[in-house]
C-alpha cells in the first residue's frame, strides 16, 4: 500500500490483510478510507470496543507485553494475573514477582465452571495458592470464576470497584486463558448494575493496551496475551483446541486397569500403569476427546501407527514436540495434570508415567475431588 493510515484509536496501520494482526479493517472500508471519503478510521477491534464494548484479541509480539510489564513497578496499580484453571501451572506468569514492584497483584482462575459439580472452590484456592507460592509469589487474593458463565463475577467487581479508587487495574495473562471474555463480561456487568463505565471513549495506546475509563477517573486495563511455548495451545490449531477444551462440567470416566497397561488421551496425552495391584483410574476430560485402552509393551508402536488418526486430535498438521515422559510415585490420592486437556486422578502406592508432547503441562497434585 503506497498510502499509510494509522487507526485513530490504538495507533495500528490499518491492513485488510488478516483479521487477527493489530489494525484490520475489511478491505471495502479501508478503500474508503484511502480514498478520503472518511477522515476518523478505526479498526474493526476498535469499532468493535466503542459501539459493542467487546474486546477482541489481537496477536501482538511478545516483546510489547514485556515492555509493558517492566513499566509496571514504576506505576501505582493492581496487577490481576488471570490463568486457566486446567493449564494453570503454565498460565501462571513465574516472573511475575520482578515486575510487580511495591504493587499488589491477585490471581483469578478462569472456568470453575468445568470442575466437576462436587469440587470445592475451598480445595482448588488453597492449590492454587500453593503452587504459586512454591514460584515464589504471593497473591493478595485469589478468585474463581467463569468468564463465559459470568460465575462469581459479582465478588470480584466489588473488590476491582474497591481498590481501583486510588489506583489502575492491570489484567495480564497468557493466550487461551479467556482474559478478554473475562473483561468483557465485567464491562457488561459494571455498565447494568453498577454503572461504573463511561462507554462514551476506550481509549488504546498503541497497540499495547485498551484502557476502559471508571468513574473513579482510574482505568481497567487490558494487555495482549503473552505467547508462550510452556502450553499446549500455543502448537494446536482451532479444529484442535476445540476438541480438547471442556465446554460442559468434566464428567469422570473410569477405567479399571491392571499394571501394564496403558490409556492414551487422543494423542496428546498418555498414562501407563507401571506397578501396582489393579485399580481405578478417574480420567477428567473434554467429553469428545477419545480414551484408548492398550497393553504398555504395544504403546509406542500403537502411537506411531495412530497418531492423526485413531489417536486424535492432533490432525497431522501441527509441529508438535516429542512425547516425553514423567514418572510419578503418588504416596496420597492424586491427581495427575495434563496441562490443558485435564487430569486423571489415582490412588496412592501406584507408580505412573505420563507423557505429553514435550513434557508439557505435565505435573501432580493432591486430589481436588
């Protein structure tokens, strides 16, 4: 394009190229706009933001969001890290603790809603507080919720309402996490009940963040997601992730298995029984996700004959790591974490090995249910 326009509300080039870069526009509306025929252009996030109060993601470089977060400590601000609940471990931002400063920070952990019925919010906070203390950090406070459901919503708007008075409120978070459905549900709760909004102006500076303006002349502040290769997601095409992420409460399956055999979660995830008397397996995962039973001494053959097929997803066309695998000796009830598919809980005195590709989002803890 011989002609550059900057969108007049985060400052991107304007491009019609593709819908997910900073500064799209559809290619009618930005021939318009070159053409002169309409001096006060924004992109479609933005026009989006002002006339819908929706936030739509943008894939933005890494070094923007790191930018960003070193400029935090200089700032007087809540810091609200939001992580993903069945990738939490991997959501969680271990540097976090650098860049914070003097500044407090809380996490909220997105879609309570798929834990089964019988979990307790009690178990899965004080987990969550122990991983994150075992990383080094400190959470003033800690929130359940569903973003999509719009679930204990109303708890965490109160507390945003109460300490944004003095000060701004920073979301940060990785990709896949559902920080923009999360705001966009507080932008849509905050305008009905409290009426804290002014939806007249969000103002974007530079592609960076989305600032939301409160009544206490204070700003939400949304970021762009931090890419990050300790997830699964960020080696998953669309077709995949929607496959393996719950949309409904994970109902259990469980399989009796003797030692010596194995389940393959598609084929992205594996468990093999390695010792122990026969026993039950809980498998907590997306319900259309397929679950094969095998003998472990056929494991690795049925994987290479498999996978992209019988053991789906994945499809074939993603650059996926290696499978790697980890061996666990659980001396409690425990769960075994396959970041962002789910979990599979066993007894005690059995000894496991899991495998994920690259040894991603593996990792154990005490049973939450």
């Amino acid at each position: 394009m011989d002609e550059e326009l900057r969108c007049i509300g985060c400052g991107a080039v304007l491009q019609s190229q593709d819908e997910n870069e900073a500064g799209f526009l559809p290619a009618s509306a930005l021939n318009k706009a070159l053409e002169g025929e309409n001096q006060e252009v924004y992109c479609k996030r933005c026009f989006r933001l002002r006339h819908y109060s929706e936030i739509m993601p943008v894939e933005l470089n890494n070094d923007d969001f790191l930018r960003l977060l070193n400029s935090l400590s200089d700032k007087k601000a809540l810091i609200v890290n939001v992580v993903d609940l069945f990738d939490f471990n991997n959501s969680l931002i271990p540097s976090l603790k650098r860049f914070v400063g003097n500044n407090d920070f809380i996490l909220v952990g997105n879609k309570v809603d798929l834990f089964p019925l019988n979990s307790k919010e009690s178990k899965i906070k004080d987990w969550m507080r122990q991983e994150a203390n075992r990383m080094g950090l400190y959470p003033k406070d800690i929130f359940l919720i569903s973003a999509a459901k719009k679930r204990n919503l109303q708890d965490l708007i109160a507390y945003l309402d109460r300490v944004s008075q003095d000060q701004d409120v920073y979301f940060v978070g990785t990709t896949n996490v559902g920080k923009s459905t999360l705001i966009n549900s507080i932008i849509d709760l905050m305008g009905d009940v409290k009426d804290l909004i002014t939806t007249s102006r969000f103002p974007g500076t530079t592609l960076d963040q989305i600032k939301i303006p409160l009544d206490s002349g204070h700003y939400l502040v949304d970021t762009p997601g931090i890419m990050t290769d300790k997830q699964l997601a960020s080696y998953l095409n669309s077709k995949d992730l929607d496959l393996i992420a719950p949309k409904k409460p994970l109902k259990p399956a469980t399989y009796q298995l003797n030692s010596g055999q194995t389940l393959f979660l598609g084929g992205l995830g594996r468990i093999d029984f390695v010792s122990g008397e026969k026993t039950s397996f809980t498998v907590y995962t997306a319900r259309g996700l397929y679950v094969h039973r095998t003998k472990t001494e056929n494991a690795d053959e049925f994987y290479e004959k498999h996978v992209g097929d019988l053991l789906t997803p994945p499809h074939g066309d993603e650059n996926l790591p290696a499978m790697k695998g980890q061996t666990y000796h659980p001396t409690t009830k425990s769960d075994l974490l396959f970041g962002g598919i789910g979990f599979i809980t066993v007894p005690a005195g059995v000894v496991v090995k899991t495998y994920l590709p690259g040894g991603i989002g593996q990792g154990i803890r005490r049973a939450l249910i």
